[in-house]
C-alpha cells in the first residue's frame, strides 16, 4: 500500500469521526447524525481518488497508467 492510499484512507475515517461526534453533539438526534454522516461518506468514498485506492486494494490493475510507481 503506498503512503497517498494511507493518507486517503485516514482522512475518510477521520473526517467521518469526527463529522458523527460534532453532529451528535450539536442535533443530539441519532438520525439526523447518522444521515449526515452516511452522506458525507457516500461523497468521500464515491470520488475518483478513493475509487482508485479501493480498485487498487482489491488487486484491480490500474490500466490508465494516472499514479506510476517510479
């Protein structure tokens, strides 16, 4: 796994933490914080940049040559 992939994948669970905990804390309703947190992870998840990482993860070659490994 190469450090970018890492970064990508930390900055995915961290924002979503932390979006769960100052949304619970501000609506205190359950609902409203899991909906936007399920939002916010639907956005960040469904971007190129985690789409690749994810392809990469699972094996997928990355045909298009976008990040090399010179």
């Amino acid at each position: 796994m190469r450090a970018r992939d890492l970064r990508a994948i930390l900055f995915c669970a961290a924002t979503t933490v932390l979006l769960f905990a100052v949304s619970g804390l501000a609506f205190r309703n359950w609902l409203v914080t899991l909906a936007l947190t399920g939002a916010w992870a639907a956005f960040v998840l469904t971007r190129p940049r985690m789409l690749r990482v994810m392809r990469r993860l699972r094996g997928e070659p990355d045909w298009g040559g976008y990040f090399k490994n010179d």
